[in-house]
C-alpha cells in the first residue's frame, strides 16, 4: 500500500485523514491508524455507524444545496477518497459545477489530482496557514471559485481532528460573512452527552493527533453563523420541528429529523444543520 503514497508520509503517527478513512472503511490507512482508531472504537463501537451516517449525510445535504441551485462547492478538510463524496452528489443534479476541496495532507492532494479528471471542475489543493477563513485568500482558490455567487462550504472532519489552534466554525463563520447571500455552509459537529466519556476521547485523540487536537466544537456551531438560518431537516422541505438534528436522520427519507438518536443508549453521535446565508 506504501507505493500509493508521496515518499515522504510518515506512516508511524496517526493521521486525522487516515483515521476516518478507516472508519469508513477504506483502505488508504496504515496501523499507526488504525491502532488509534481501536482504541476509540474498543470504547465507543458505534463510530464506525457514527462515520458513516455523517458521510451520507454529506450526500444528502450536498444534494439539497446543489438543487437550491448553488454550483460552486468548497469543501474544507478534505478527506481520502472514501471520504470525499461532495463532487459524486453535485455531479448528479449539477453535472457542470465546481467542486474545489482543500486539506493540508500530501496524501489527500496526490489522491484527489489523479480522480479529478473532469476538465477542472473538481481540484484537490493544499490550503495555506490561516485556518478556514484564509480560503478565499488563497489564489488557487480563487482561479477556481468566484466569492462574487453562491458558494456552498462544508467543514469536514478532519478539518475538526487536526491540530490547529483555531475554532473551525469560527473560521467557516468567518468565511460565510464574506459570500453573498445565497451561499451555504453544511455543518456538523460530535455530540457525547457522557462528559466523562467525552472528556476521555478528547485525551485519546489528542494523544494520537498531537496538542491542540480533539473535538473542539462549540454545542451550537448553526447559532454562531450569524445572518445566516439553518433550513428544515424534514425530507419533504417541512418548515417545522427541529433544525439541528442527528445527522443520520437530517432529510432522510426513511426517518423523520430528531435532535438526538432514537436509540435510548446511545452516547456519541453528529448533530447536523444546513444553513443558509440570507
């Protein structure tokens, strides 16, 4: 699997791309990776469910965006291609859109630029220092995408995983404010009601990432993008109930929008709204 990789990836220390590429199940990890991973899941087995649910979510809400007629897409914290489903869910409302996805992994950039192969309307590009709200200062960014129309930004894992020294949905606020109305941000964040156990996985994944790693989410990430509105979560465009729900239930059309999982012991899960700048 090695030879799949930039010569100069460390594959002794755990990765915040890689990681959820395992949980996944994908096959870009190594063991440093999965080790880490174990030692989550050993204690909280529902991540793998967790992972999935959020990747579908993604799809769906990416989905809703492209149909709102947005067809500009910023993904940031990009993942491995078992990850990246963004340009899969515009590409099937909006064949003609630009997706632009930006990480700071080598190993996400090499992936991406050998599937974008559809005449530059999908780019996998290495973001700068500064944090979310320095992509629209990034020229490679601009070539691609134009702040002057709607443009859709999604916060990726892990964008929430590495370590950074800025709030990511400060900086997705930040950058926000800066697009016109019409624009929107797809947002979700973990959710574990046990402090005691949140406060442990905290320590593992900093323990795997490094200082200044871990789920640094604020408990009402919709609420701090402000003039912007976090739209229905009912499948039927209902303008009622709940906005900031589970993500495994947000525009599902099998299940109506809860606040939190049905299952009565469930102890981590993503909360996940779509919001809309006005």
């Amino acid at each position: 699997m090695a030879d799949r990789f930039p010569p100069d990836i460390d594959m002794d220390t755990p990765d915040a791309v890689r990681m959820y590429d395992y949980l996944l199940g994908g096959k870009d990890n190594f063991e440093a990776d999965r080790k880490a991973c174990d030692v989550l899941l050993e204690r909280v087995p529902e991540l793998f469910t967790v992972a999935n649910e959020h990747r579908s979510y993604i799809r769906r809400a990416t989905e809703y965006v492209a149909s709102r007629g947005v067809e500009q897409f910023l993904v940031l914290g990009a993942g491995l291609p078992s990850a990246n489903v963004t340009h899969l869910a515009v590409r099937a409302v909006r064949p003609a859109a630009r997706v632009v996805y930006v990480g700071d992994d080598p190993v996400v950039l090499a992936h991406g630029r050998a599937l974008a192969a559809d005449g530059g309307r999908t780019a996998f590009l290495l973001g700068g220092p500064g944090g979310a709200e320095r992509a629209l200062d990034c020229s490679e960014v601009l070539e691609r995408i134009d702040p002057g129309r709607p443009v859709c930004v999604t916060a990726g894992w892990p964008l929430r995983l590495s370590p950074r020294g800025d709030d990511p949905f400060e900086g997705v606020a930040a950058l926000l404010d800066r697009l016109p109305p019409g624009s929107h941000a797809i947002l979700s964040h973990g959710v574990c009601e046990d402090r005691e156990l949140a406060a442990w996985m905290d320590d593992q994944v900093r323990s795997a990432l490094g200082p200044g790693s871990g789920m640094r989410c604020p408990g009402r990430p919709a609420d701090a993008l402000g003039g912007s509105e976090a739209v229905g979560a009912h499948s039927d465009g209902r303008d009622t109930g709940p906005r900031m729900v589970d993500c495994a239930t947000w525009r599902h059309p099998e299940r109506p929008p809860r606040p939190r999982p049905a299952a009565p012991g469930a102890a981590v899960w993503e909360a996940a709204a779509v919001v809309v700048r006005h």
